[in-house]
C-alpha cells in the first residue's frame, strides 16, 4: 500500500512540476505576443502619420498641377 502511495505521489508531483514549467512557458509568450503587439500599434500609428502627410504633398502636387495646366492653355491661346 505504501508503495502505491509514493507512486501516486510521484506522478502528482511530476504532474504539478509540470504544470508550473507549462505556465511559465505560456506566460512568457504572452508577455512576447503583448510586446509584439504594442510594436505594431506604434508602427500602424507612425504609417497612419506618414500616409497623412503624404495625402497632403498629393493634394498640393494636384493643385500646382491645375495652375499649370491653367497657364500652359492660357499661353496656348496668346500663341495663337
């Protein structure tokens, strides 16, 4: 009966060791996936920024390019 015992034992502990290393595992891939993700959110910002600024230098290039076009047929029709 006593040996029977200390094997119950055995396996609960190895089975509780176990455990814990599983936990510890699991909890650092966590932390990993929480630092992976707070990276991106910092990246998505910083590409929301750039992609701001360079919806504004589009506009501004579309704009010089109508005054342009609006002077080149303006001297089109002068030299005629």
């Amino acid at each position: 009966m006593k040996r029977k015992n200390i094997i119950v034992f055995m396996v609960f502990s190895i089975l509780f060791l176990v455990s814990i290393f599983v936990h510890f595992i699991n909890n650092n891939k966590i932390q990993d996936t929480t630092l992976e993700k707070n990276s991106l959110k910092i990246e998505f910002q910083s590409l929301k920024s750039e992609n701001q600024v360079l919806k504004n230098i589009n506009y501004q290039l579309l704009e010089t390019n109508v005054k342009l076009s609006e002077k080149v047929n303006k001297l089109k029709i002068i030299a005629n």
